[in-house]
C-alpha cells in the first residue's frame, strides 16, 4: 500500500513537466529549458529508444522553395509554405484545423533549421506521394531521436525513464502534477508542475496489426479525457497498406509497402486479381494510402484473401535480373533485401519472385487531443503536442509531415508552456484526488483470480481488429460498443499473477488496458457519429464522401463514465471548403484560397 | 537445459527451420525455450515448449509465453525491427536481439548482464 504522506514528501517539482521524451516531447522539453523553465521529462521507455519517431521513415516534410532558400537544398521555388498547406487540406479531406495547418507550415523550415544547426545531416530531399513539390527532407527517425536525446543532456534535462503517467493531477486552476508509475522499481512517484505537456503519441497498439512501437498505447489521450480535456478526429487512425503479415517476426514490417512504392508491384487477391481495379483503375497499387488499406480490407472480408487473412504483394511479373536490380537503388536500408534489422533472403527462398502475405497496419493517429494554436487544451496548464493531437493533418496525413508535426508543435508546446508556467504559482495536489488515484492502483495490484490483464488486453485487440478495423460498419461499431461495454465491467478486477513489484509488465499492461478501451471507444463513437466515408474512416454503410453534410469535426468529453459527442462545423480560414458528393478516394478538389490568398487552383 | 546449437543470425536459418516446419504439420513440433528467471539473490531456470513456427523470432516466442503459459515472465522490447535494442538478451550465451534473431530450436535465455538484473530478462540501463 503506498503512502501518500511519503509520496508527497519525496515528491520532485518542476515548472513544465513533459510526458514522452522523443520527437514532440523531447522538442518541448528543450524548448521549455531554453526559455528559463525548469523541466523534468518522462518517458515510458527509454531516451531515445522508444516511441514512434524512432521507427519514422526518414522524411520531414517543408515547402520545396523553403528547402532551398532557408536550407540550401536543392528545392523548387515555385512551391510555397501556402502551397504545401493547400496539400495538407487536400490530404485531410479539408477536416483539418486551417490555423493549425497555416501556423505548421510557416514554422516547419525554421524548426529543421535549428535540427541542422544542432548537428542533424539532412541526406536527400524527395517528393512523396501527395505533395506537390519535392519536399521530404531525409533524416531517419532513429537519427533524429537520437540527436534530440543527445541535446536533451547536453540541456541537462533530467529524463525519467521507463516511467507510466497514471493520472493528472488537477485543482480548480489547473493541472497541479502527475502520479506515475515506476515501472522498474515498481512503485508511484509523484511530480508536481506548473504546466504538462502531453506528448505521448498515438494509440497504434490497440489494432492487432502495428508499425508502431510496443508502447503507443493511447495513455495521454486516455488520461487527457480523465481530467476533463476533449478529444477530436478519433475516427481517423491511419492505416498503411503492404506490411508484412507473415511470418510473424516480420508482422508490420513496412518493407512491401516502399517497394510497392516505388515499383510495379502487383497487389493480388486469392485468385490472383488486381483488385484494385474496382477501386482505382488508373492509379491501381499507386492510389493513396487509405485507398490500398480499404480495398485490402474488402478483399478479406468478402472472402478473397490470403492464406492468413491478408492479401498478397508480388513482383514475380517483372524480370527476375530487373528485380534483381532493384536491391542496388532502393533506399539505402532497403538494399539487398534488407527490411530493418532483417534479411528477407533468411525468409524467403528468393524473395523478389515469391507472392508476399500483406495487410494494413495501424501506422498513425491523425486525432487525439484538441488543442488550438498555443497547443492549449482548454485545461489551464495542460498542453499536449505531437501525435495523439488533433487538427493538423484532418482526416488523412500527408507523407513525411508526422516527423514535422513532432518539431513544429513539440517546439510551440515547450514556449506556450513555459511562458503559462512562469505565470502560475506551484500548487499542491488535492490530497483526496491523490488519494483516489493511488487507491485505484494500489487495488490494481492486489493479488486475485480476475482475469489477468494479458489476457484482456487479446479481447481489447480482437475487438479492434474484427469489429472496428478498417472497413467499418454501423452494425459492427454497435457489436464492438457492446464488447467494449462487457471488457469495461472487466476493468476492475484484473489481477496480477505476480505480486512482485519490480517490472511487472501485467501492472502496465493492466494500466493499458483502462486507456486503451478509452481510446477504442472514442474511435467507435465517432465512426457512429459520421455517416459518410473520408480519409482514413471508410463506412460500408456510407460509402461516399459527402462535403456537403461531413465537413465537421467531432469532439468528444467523457464525465463520470458519460460521452458527450459535440459536432463542430469546420471553419474557412484561408482556403475554402468542398461541395457535394464524391467517390471514396476521390480528393477533394481545392476550389480557391479565401480572401488573405485569392489565388485560383 | 538442451545444449542446443547457438542461435544463429536469421542468415543462418532458412535451410533449417523453414525447410523442416513446411514438411511437417503445424503443431506437430515443438521448441523448448528455457529462461534465467528471478533477480540478483534468487534465480532459477524454467522451461517452456512453445509449438515451432517458421519465422518466429525469440522475441515473438517469449510473447507467445506470455499471451498462452505465463504472464509473470518479464523481458523487454519496443520496436521489434532491431533499432531500439530494448529486447536485447543473451542467447546461448551470445548477446543478441529477441527481435531479429530467429527461433531454430531449443534456446537458453538470459539477461543481458547477470549483476544488473532487475527481473527474469531485465536489466539496468
């Protein structure tokens, strides 16, 4: 049982606390310090060894002419900040907060400029699928998140590791700390703030099939909603088409979806159709990402797919010495066959002529927490930036612009923070709320007979995947709220097999699970709540996308185990909305700037 | 324990593994895992026999421990792509990836580090 006198006795302080220590969280801790505050991070995993931006692709995404002009790449200057933007809103079906989008654009050069002045080596600009311009700049992710972690020491910026944010602690004025737990000892640890920046990421790990890291579970989202903030576009988690299905040491992978890419590669059904030629007949495997995933889905559903519930990828049709070929200009991690830290050589007999078992992937989290343009929650105190925010991509991300949203919005986080901090006064915790908190997981881990958390957490993913998915239906959305209704009465009595505190991975998992059927529910009530198809929401049941009647955003609350889902129409700042019906997949068409632009397209 | 060959890099194994498990019925063979468990004053050795797959790492099959026999078993892991090195252990004594190094056979796991052990495969930064 813990001690909430020694809790708040050996409580740590600071002015801003940051939640997630990698791509946002590592930029809003730097600069929160830079500004005079003082800052503790905490991270899940470790610094610079977890978390999403670790495994990102390589690109950051800026306008081309900036590339050239403030970076001194090899850029196009007939793009502009306010081109690039149009492409967000395309991408983002127009769901997109336009002062975000206005606001990420302007700043991304300036905020890649200070990556290079820091040491960060920018290889290469590319155009990715969507953008109009060449405007990739290529870093890795593991590069990029080892450098801020590199900066985080030299700002002397205390990290705590492997620390599980339980609850924020809030009194009338504000968020006054949080209550985490220390995995590896195994005991709660208070920190007391000013300011909180959430920058915890997306909630990937929920689906059964991830790109992302074990950790991306949803948890700031989850305890966002907790203390009163609000959710927005939880409809929309982005899936990436052509991962590996298996084998399972390679599940998620991403290698097939870059070759598909970047060659003819043949998406394939169990008869061997293209079955993208009902979806997208001129694009074929080219057509966006939501696209590819969608029909993948279909093709399952409608008893088409693969051996192990997939579909397949092939390039078997193209001449084996030009496929040969292509392991000599792939991207650099891709050459030779090799997919990340694997070979597929040591998988496949020769894998360039053998059909690929693929499907979608939960790759990213275009919702989350509202925020507006000072990454205010509307909570006093409470910030959050980065992945598991909403607003800035919409619907649909553009590729590349998830490592740009970690620095544009990691870096605004850590200046609005500071300043609101250096106006507030360290206040302590309400000791009932504390004392509620830590009863709660200190019931956790009592030992018992409930059901153990690993396995609620395979009901959890099962659910996610066969009822929510993809391809969502009203009648499986009601199947998956009845569902998650029976594992919430489940909640409760989880129980630990093991007592001993030290790394108790079913504490965590247990933890999890609370906020993971939090984050599923949200998705689900929205998918409810939205009666047409866009961006990353495709409905069976309302297949087409209709900007007549679906141009809002939906923001949801949740107060003593009570939703309120609040439709707020999408408002024109800078370019004007769509108008009427369109085909799933069919981009909307941009129709002018509004008056600060007045540019025609 | 097995004296088992130790586990190869993934290169090794396609001409082993694979080969084998596609001529035999899925289910029919199986893969002992042993694992150094407890911390620093206590430890033993438990043995789990997990049903063989083709192309399951070691991580993979210390997940399938965990999902399907026993919860308690604690070991790390993050990214599964061989980046993070927050599932590194030693296999058959060779410091290795759980993530990319691939199950051939009856394995021994243990932590990284043996002095700086916080539980079963977990170890100090």
């Amino acid at each position: 049982m813990t001690d909430i006198d020694s809790l708040l006795e050996e409580s740590l302080a600071c002015d801003v606390l940051v939640i997630g220590a990698e791509g946002a969280g590592a930029r809003a801790a730097l600069e929160a310090a830079r500004q005079g505050a003082s800052v503790i991070a905490m991270t899940k995993g470790k610094s610079g060894r977890s978390g999403a931006t670790l495994t990102a692709g390589g690109e950051i995404s800026i306008d081309s002419r900036s590339a050239t002009t403030v970076l001194g790449l090899d850029g196009d200057l007939d793009d502009s900040p306010e081109t690039f933007a149009l492409d967000m809103l395309r991408a983002g079906e127009f769901l997109n907060d336009q002062r975000l989008v206005q606001v990420h654009a302007s700043e991304a050069p300036y905020r890649i400029k200070e990556l290079v002045e820091w040491g960060a080596k920018l290889e290469d600009l590319v155009q990715g699928p969507g953008h109009a311009y060449k405007r990739g700049v290529w870093i890795t992710g593991l590069k990029l998140a080892r450098l801020l972690s590199r900066r985080m020491k030299l700002a002397k910026i205390p990290v705590l590791e492997e620390r599980m944010a339980l609850e924020i602690l809030t009194d009338p004025d504000g968020v006054t700390g949080v209550l985490a737990l220390d995995i590896r000892r195994g005991r709660l640890e208070l920190v007391r703030c000013k300011a909180l920046v959430l920058a915890t990421g997306g909630g990937m790990r929920i689906f059964p099939l991830v790109t992302a890291p074990e950790e991306l579970t949803g948890d700031g989202m989850a305890m966002a909603l907790r203390c009163g903030a609000r959710l927005q576009d939880m409809e929309f988690p982005m899936f990436l088409p052509y991962t590996f299905l298996t084998p399972s040491a390679l599940s998620g992978n991403v290698f097939p979806y870059e070759v598909s890419a970047l060659m003819n590669a043949h998406a394939l059904n169990r008869f061997g159709e293209r079955y993208l030629q009902r979806w997208d007949p001129h694009n074929m495997e080219h057509t966006t990402r939501d696209v590819n995933s969608v029909a993948a889905a279909v093709e399952v559903l409608e008893g088409r797919g693969s051996l192990h519930g997939g579909t397949y990828l092939s390039l078997s049709h193209l001449p084996p010495n030009l496929v040969d070929f292509s392991s000599e200009w792939l991207p650099p991690n891709r050459r030779n066959w090799m997919a990340d830290g694997f070979n597929l050589k040591d998988f496949f007999e020769t894998p360039g002529q053998e059909a690929w078992e693929v499907a979608p992937a939960c790759h990213f989290w275009n919702g989350g927490v509202h925020i507006n343009d000072r990454c205010e929650t509307g909570l006093p105190g409470l910030y959050a930036a980065g992945e598991g925010t909403a607003g800035i991509h919409g619907a649909n991300r553009l590729s590349g612009n998830g490592l740009t949203m970690t620095q544009v919005w990691g870096q605004r986080a850590g200046k609005f923070a500071g300043e609101g901090a250096a106006e507030t006064k360290l206040r302590p915790p309400e000791r009932d709320q504390l004392q509620l908190a830590v009863e709660k997981f200190d019931h956790l881990c009592l030992p018992g007979s409930g059901p153990n958390p690993l396995e609620l957490r395979r009901q959890i993913r099962r659910t996610a995947g066969e009822l929510v998915g993809i391809v969502r239906s009203g009648e499986r959305l009601k199947q998956a709220q009845v569902e998650i209704d029976r594992l919430r009465s489940e909640l409760p009595h989880q129980s630990a097999r093991s007592p001993q505190p030290e790394s108790n991975f079913e504490w965590v998992e247990a933890l999890q699970n609370e906020n993971q059927l939090d984050v599923l529910e949200a998705i689900v009530l929205s998918s409810l709540g939205r009666h047409e198809s866009r961006g990353a929401l495709y409905r069976q049941d309302f297949p087409e996308a209709d900007d007549d009647h679906g141009l809002h955003n939906q923001v949801l609350g949740r107060c003593c185990g009570e939703w309120t889902v609040h439709k707020r129409p999408v408002e024109a700042v800078f370019a004007s909305l769509p108008v009427g019906v369109r085909r799933y997949g069919v981009k909307p068409h941009v129709a002018s700037l509004s008056e600060n632009g007045g540019q025609q397209e | 324990m097995s004296a088992s060959s130790l586990p190869k890099s993934a290169a090794s194994l396609k001409a082993s593994s694979l080969t084998d498990n596609a001529a035999s019925p899925a289910g029919k063979k199986t893969i002992c895992i042993s694992v150094k468990r407890g911390d620093r004053v206590h430890s033993w050795v438990e043995s789990y026999t997990i049903p063989s797959e083709a192309g399951r790492s070691i991580l993979g099959g210390l997940q399938y421990i965990r999902d399907q026999l026993d919860p308690t078993l604690a070991f790390g892991g993050s990214c599964r792509i061989g980046l993070c090195s927050a599932c590194m252990l030693r296999a058959n004594g060779k410091p290795a990836r759980a993530c990319t190094v691939l199950l051939e056979g009856d394995v021994f796991l243990e932590p990284l580090r043996a002095e700086e052990v916080v539980r079963d495969l977990v170890v100090e930064d």
